[in-house]
C-alpha cells in the first residue's frame, strides 16, 4: 500500500461526517475519497492560488478557498481536520496545528516527516523549509480535551509520522 492509500483508508475507517483539508493542494485526497463512495461535506484550503484553482477546476462541485493554515478560521467545526505534508514547511507550524484543532469537533490527522535526528532543517524543493519532527515533537501540540489515538511512523522515501487526535467526550 503506498503513502496516500494508506491515508485513504485511515480516513476512510474514521469515516467522517465532513473534512477540512488544510493544504489540500489541488484536492486529490477528495477525488479518491469520492470514487471510494465517500459522501460527506468538504472543503479544502491551500495557500497556493494555482493549486486552489486547479483544484475547483478538477472537482467544480467541491468548496475549496484559498488560505493559510497559520490563520485561517472557518465560522463551523468539522468532524474532520487534515493536516497533511504540510507543517514541515512553516517556521510557526504549532498555530497552524492549534488552527486545525480549533475548527475540528472530532478528528485532526496530521501527516509529517520524521527522522532518527529529531530536528534538522534544510533548504530544498526550490527553497522550501523541511522540518523534522521526532513523535514527541507531534504528540505535545495536543491541546486540553485530546488525546492522541494512533501514532504511526509510515516508511517509504522519506519516513512519516501519522497522528490522530482525537477530542475526548
Ligand atoms: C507537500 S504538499 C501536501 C499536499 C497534500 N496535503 C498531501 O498530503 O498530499 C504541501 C501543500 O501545502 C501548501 N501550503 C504550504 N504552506 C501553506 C500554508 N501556510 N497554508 C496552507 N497551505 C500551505 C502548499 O501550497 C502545498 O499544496
């Protein structure tokens, strides 16, 4: 099973009611989760206008806005909140995960890079940060009234940290 199947059937099994795709991209995880029968509301956010619009061109029946997920607020909850590939790339990464935990009622997935070495920073894909994260690194963003429910280290090209967090009743 590769990295975004393994996604797939992680939400899949959790299957929510409606998602927040933060940094969706130009939405693929919404298309894939459509052609496995998925029907729940959706939206999807990335800071890249081509993407945004790329995305809404793809899937013009899908809500998708252009925004960033250091600031974004949305005026609901969703049962859902991704956080995928995506806070390795921001310096302030812990408002970005605080934002997510805030718009969500149930779930936050967040999908990041790991490395024996804990933090290490380089400078690639065209000047992007690549940040490092150890479990600890994830796992102590967790706010009062969450509990981490499954932390699992995915390896493939680059190993990956998957974590869901879940909102205690
Ligand atoms: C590696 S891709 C991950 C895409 C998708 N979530 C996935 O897991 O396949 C990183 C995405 O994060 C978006 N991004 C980077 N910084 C962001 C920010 N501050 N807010 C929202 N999206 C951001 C980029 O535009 C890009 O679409």
């Amino acid at each position: 099973m590769d990295f975004k199947e393994y996604i797939l059937s992680l939400i899949l099994e959790q299957n929510p009611e409606s998602i927040l795709d933060i940094a969706c991209c130009t939405g693929h995880y919404v298309r894939k989760l459509r052609e496995s029968g998925w029907s729940g509301e959706y939206t999807g956010v990335d800071i890249t206008r081509n993407f945004i619009e790329k995305a809404k061109e793809l899937s013009p029946e899908e809500e998708f806005i252009l925004g960033d997920a250091r600031s974004i607020s949305m005026d609901r909850k969703y049962d859902m909140v991704l956080l995928l590939g995506v806070i390795m790339h921001l310096d302030d990464y812990a408002s970005a995960m605080d934002n997510a935990f805030e718009m969500s009622s149930n779930k936050v997935i967040v999908m990041t890079y790991a490395t024996k070495l804990g933090y290490t920073y380089c400078k690639e894909n065209g000047g992007m940060l690549n940040r490092y994260f150890t479990e600890e690194d994830i796992v102590k963003e967790s706010p009062d009234g969450w509990s981490v429910e499954r932390v699992e280290k995915f390896h493939g090209s680059r190993d990956r940290w998957v974590v869901v967090f879940d909102a205690r009743n």
